[in-house]
C-alpha cells in the first residue's frame, strides 16, 4: 500500500515539478503582451501572440480569402508581410510559394504565426471588401445528384468588378441538419438511397467560410450563379465522416433566405490573345468555365475555343443543352463532353472514357496543341491527369492555367 | 580522472550511439541532410543527453532506487519500476526547455529543426542514455561524463554523415540510391569504421 502510495505522489510530484519549472521558464523566455501590426499602412491594429496572421486579420473584418479553410494548401492568402515578427516561411508555404514571391517576402497568412511587430500589406480591394455583406437566394435547384445550382441577387453593384473566373467566398452559420430531412427532386431520390447519403448528418459550431466559383454569364448580370457540389465522405463512411460544412448548409437553402457573401476575388483569368483556348473541366469545374466561355463568345471573340468536360454519367452531366446551343450558334466553339461510366439507361453516344483521354486523343490530331491556351479546373486527380496528357503533347506550363479547388 | 576520461571516449566513439548501437536513427537519418542542420542536432543532442543523463540520476538515486527511502524507515521500498516513465517526463521537460531556449535566442536554428524537436522527446538514444545509467550503476561525476560523451558521440557521426551527404548532392547516383539509400549504405560503412574503435577498446 505504502509502496503504491509512495509511487503515485512521487510520479506526481515530478510531472508537477517539471510543469512549474517549465512555466517559470516560458513566463521568463517568452515575451508576453500584444504585438502592432500594420496593414497597407493604413490600419494599425494591435493582436495578441503566437496568433495566426490569417485568424487575426479576419478577426478585423479583413477577408483574405482561404479556399482550403486555413491548411496552407489553395495559396488564396498570400500577403506581404515584413518584419521579423513573422518569422521564417514554414515548410508548407515553401511548397506554395514561389522562389520569387518568398523573395519578396510574400507568406500565406494561414501559416504565419506572429512572434513579434509587422507590417502587412494585402491587395487594397479586399481591405474595402469589408467583412462581406448579406444577400439574398433568388433561385436554387439540383442540377445533378450531388451539384446544385444557387443564385444570389447582389446589392448594389457588388459585381462590377467582376471578371470571368472569380470566386466568392460565402459564409455558412452555426447550424444542423439530418439529410434525412432534406427534400430532393424526384430524378435524384434514387441515387441519394444508393448512396446512403440520406443517412448523412452534419452539425457546425461556428461561422465557416469557404470559396465558390462563379458559373455567370453576361445575361446573368446583378446576380451571382454558383453550381455547389456537396462534399460528401468516401463511399462506405457517411455515418462516421461528416459531409462539406459550407456546401451542406448551401443544399438547404432556399430562394428569399439571406446569405452572407464577399468577393469576387481571384487571379484565375483568360489572357488576352489570338491562341486558340481549350477549356478543360470536371464536376463544378464547370462554373469558372462557363462564365468564361460565356464571356469570350459574348464578346464576339473569333478565337477557336475547345472545351472538353468530363462527368460520371449522363446523370452529373448539366448545361449540356446550354452548350449545345453555343455550338450550333457559334462556329469556332466545339462541345466535348465524355463521360466516365456512362449507366446501361443513359444511351449515351457520345465519348467516353476519362477526359484526359478524350483530350488526348483529339489534341494529338491538332496540328500545334503546343500552340494553344489551356484552361483546367475540376478536382485534383483530373487536374494532375490532364496536366500529365499535356505535358506529353509538349505543352509548355506558361501556356497552362488551372484552378484546382484549393486542394 | 583517467577513468572518467576513458569512460568519455568509449561512451562517444566505442559505444557510439547511432553508429555501434543503432539507437536514435530516425533523427540521424531525417537531420543528416546537410551539415548545418546535423551540427544543430549534435548540439541540440548533447546538451539534451548532458542535462537528462544527470538530472534522471538524482531522481533515480534520490526517489526510485531501491533502499534509496532508508532514511524514511522504509528500506525495502523499491519504486524502480517508475523509472521509464519518470525518465521520459524528464526528456520531455528538457526538450521543452531547449525548444523555448532555441526559439528565443536562435530562430533559424528553431525553424530548420521543424518538427524533429519536439520528437526528440521520445528519441530512444536519449532516453538509452538515461537506461543505460541506471543499468551500469555510474555515479554522478560519471553519468554527467558519460551523457556528454554519448551526446558528442552523436554529434560527431551525424556531422560526419552530413558532409558526407551534402558532397553527394553533387555525385551521379542510380536513380533508386538516392536520398534515403545511399544514406543507408553510408551509415553502414561508418558503422563499420566504429566497429575499429570497439576492436581497440578490447586489445588495449
């Protein structure tokens, strides 16, 4: 007994008196107390340590865009910082970065914990942005089992300085739902009792951000048109993996309910040109690229534009109509959709396969693929498949642009 | 005074720690890349295994030792059997304290360690180094002899095997060689060459 006793107070008084003496040390070693910090000389605000850059400049009302929620990974946070209290670029934002961009002291302020005073400078367009602003749902409906098509009617002229290929960010509440609940369209029902996503549910604590591209077209001025995909877990765990936390919440909103939004922001663009431009998408890859196919054809291009989309079956494949129409109207536009695994009921006559074969395939015909603008956007594993294909036709990286989700 | 030298210089080269018993390898491996970073670990190394090796000492002959509760009336009281857990709450401690101390007064040696600091707590050549102690019944001049000397031991193989890395980014390797392998076959042939100091220790 004496001996158990005995153990148990010494093993406790060693832990406690490591702990103490590490604490003494820590209060002595470790400046305390809040730290300055500048943003574009302008603001000067003051922040506590060992915070990240990103948390406190949302935490001022300063959205800097963050795709990937904090993880160092998307590159939407670039900013400048200067100072020594940002101390050295962490491993993650060299893989991010730029050899010349870390010369010019650029960090991603997800990564950056600040030790000590610094000067920041983010591009002046999101420090007018403001926190993000409310508007409201116009429209929503389903346009495929897991994709949903949302429009939001903009204040103002929120969207003047739009351009083909931004993104906004938009912001989900503290909420819950059971999928159960949810009520889909009759021609999706079926798949979702497949998959057992009815059987999914999902709950947030606290306000989550996250970036959507914009899918709009010129007639779709004052509003804003996103195609959400809802994020759900790998086949087999949807009970112990909780589905996207944005892109639920956006599958119940309605039309007339208020939604918090800023933006637009991005750096995914068409380069002014004569080279003809290949579009290649997947899944909701689909929104940057039509807005700038929509974009280029409305503004009376004569440049030949290609643009090959890849879906599962004919069931995930939407707009097809749209881009039918666009064919017909337009000569030098072509519309190549290929699906994956089209179903036995789908009687599809189109290609398949995946579409980096499809792009293959036909760009090895094309007299000078090296030669043309390539735009990709769609999730990682087609990004890297396509950016492999191009790579074999001799396409040069300048030559390629590519919005891969922040992944 | 001669045996605490000799104790010294087999504590550091006939008993190297990565290199004659293969313990602590992952940082040796991981850290090696290039010299600069291997210094920082040898240094990081020895006064981690100098400030352990004694301080696990006191608590093991003071607390846990068998008979060491004599003076409380209590003799046959033997607490020995918390010594791996209250060496590694000393270790952790101590890296704490020296990432504390790297981080205020060397931040670019704090940032090219990365996440090997903090693993250091549970580096088994450190704690060996405390193992070890209490296996040999050294007293104290010896423990603080012999945790400095198994430090420097460390220090000087990885600096060594970080040299040799850092030319070899210049050498044409076969493809499979590279990285990793290379420094396999590498701490292999070092090993080999410690394997002398252990033949001179026995024909002396």
């Amino acid at each position: 007994m004496t001996e158990i006793l005995l153990g148990s107070l010494v093993i406790m008084g060693i832990v406690v008196g490591l702990a103490m003496g590490l604490l003494a040390f820590r209060s002595r070693l470790l400046p305390s107390g809040d730290l300055a910090l500048d943003v574009n000389d302008r603001m000067h605000l003051r922040a506590k340590r060992g915070v990240k850059l990103l948390d406190v400049l949302h935490g001022f009302d300063i959205p800097i865009p963050a795709a990937c929620g904090g993880k160092g990974t998307c590159g939407l946070c670039r900013v400048t910082v200067l100072g020594d209290g940002a101390g050295t670029p962490q491993a993650t934002e060299r893989g991010v970065l730029s050899p010349r961009e870390r010369r010019a002291h650029v960090r991603l302020a997800c990564q950056t914990t600040l030790s000590g005073d610094c000067a920041v400078w983010v591009p002046d367009g999101i420090l007018s942005a403001g926190s993000g602003f409310a508007c409201t749902v116009a429209s929503a409906r389903m346009l495929a089992p897991l994709i949903r098509e949302i429009v939001l009617d903009m204040p103002d002229d929120r969207l003047s300085t739009f351009r083909a290929g931004d993104f906004m960010q938009i912001t989900a509440p503290a909420y819950r739902l059971d999928f159960a609940t949810l009520e889909l369209p009759e021609p999706f029902r079926e798949p979702w009792e497949i998959a057992g996503w009815s059987e999914m549910r999902v709950s947030s604590e606290a306000a989550v951000t996250r970036a959507y591209s914009l899918a709009n077209r010129p007639e779709d001025a004052g509003t804003a048109v996103f195609n959400i995909r809802l994020a759900v877990p790998p086949p087999g765990r949807e009970t112990e993996i909780p589905p996207g936390l944005v892109s639920s919440w956006l599958f119940t909103v309605n039309p007339g309910d208020s939604v918090t939004a800023s933006g637009p922001f991005g750096d995914f663009h068409v380069r002014p040109g004569t080279r003809e431009m290949i579009f290649v998408g997947g899944g909701v890859g689909m929104a940057p690229l039509r807005a700038m196919i929509h974009q280029e054809l409305g503004g009376g291009t004569d440049r030949r534009i290609r643009y090959f989309y890849g879906a599962r079956a004919a069931a995930d494949l939407f707009y097809s109509e749209e881009f039918e129409a666009l064919a017909r109207q337009h000569k030098h536009f072509s519309w190549r959709p290929a699906l994956s695994d089209p179903a036995p009921g789908d009687r599809w006559t189109g290609a398949s396969g995946f579409i980096h074969e499809i792009l293959q395939a036909e760009m090895t015909r094309h007299a000078a693929p090296e030669e043309c603008e390539y735009y990709l956007c769609g999730p990682p594993v087609m990004i890297s498949a396509v950016l492999a294909t191009l790579q074999r036709l001799g396409v040069e990286p300048d030559a390629i642009f590519y919005d891969d989700f922040g992944a | 005074m001669t045996d605490l030298w000799s104790l010294f210089l087999s504590a550091a080269f006939v008993d190297n720690m990565p290199l004659t018993l293969f313990l602590g390898l992952c940082t040796f491996l991981a850290l090696s890349k290039r010299p600069e970073s291997a210094l920082g670990l040898g240094i990081a190394m020895t006064g981690v295994l100098g400030v352990t090796v004694p301080l696990n000492w006191l608590i093991y002959r003071g607390l846990l030792a068998p008979g060491a509760w004599t003076w409380a009336g209590m003799p046959e009281l033997d607490l020995s059997y918390l010594s791996l857990i209250a060496f590694i709450g000393v270790i952790a401690a101590t890296v704490q304290l020296l990432e504390m101390l790297l981080d205020r007064f060397f931040p670019a040696v704090h940032a090219s360690f990365g996440v090997f600091l903090p693993l250091l707590t549970v580096q088994c050549a450190i704690l060996a180094g405390s193992l070890f102690m209490v296996d040999r019944s050294y007293g104290f001049g010896e423990s603080v002899v012999f945790g400095l000397g198994s430090g420097l031991g460390f220090a000087v193989a990885v600096v060594m095997l970080g040299a040799i890395r850092g030319r070899l980014a210049y050498a044409d390797l076969p493809a499979g060689l590279r990285g990793l392998g290379i420094a396999f076959i590498l701490t292999g042939l070092m090993s080999l060459g410690f394997a002398s100091f252990a033949q001179m220790a026995m024909s002396q």
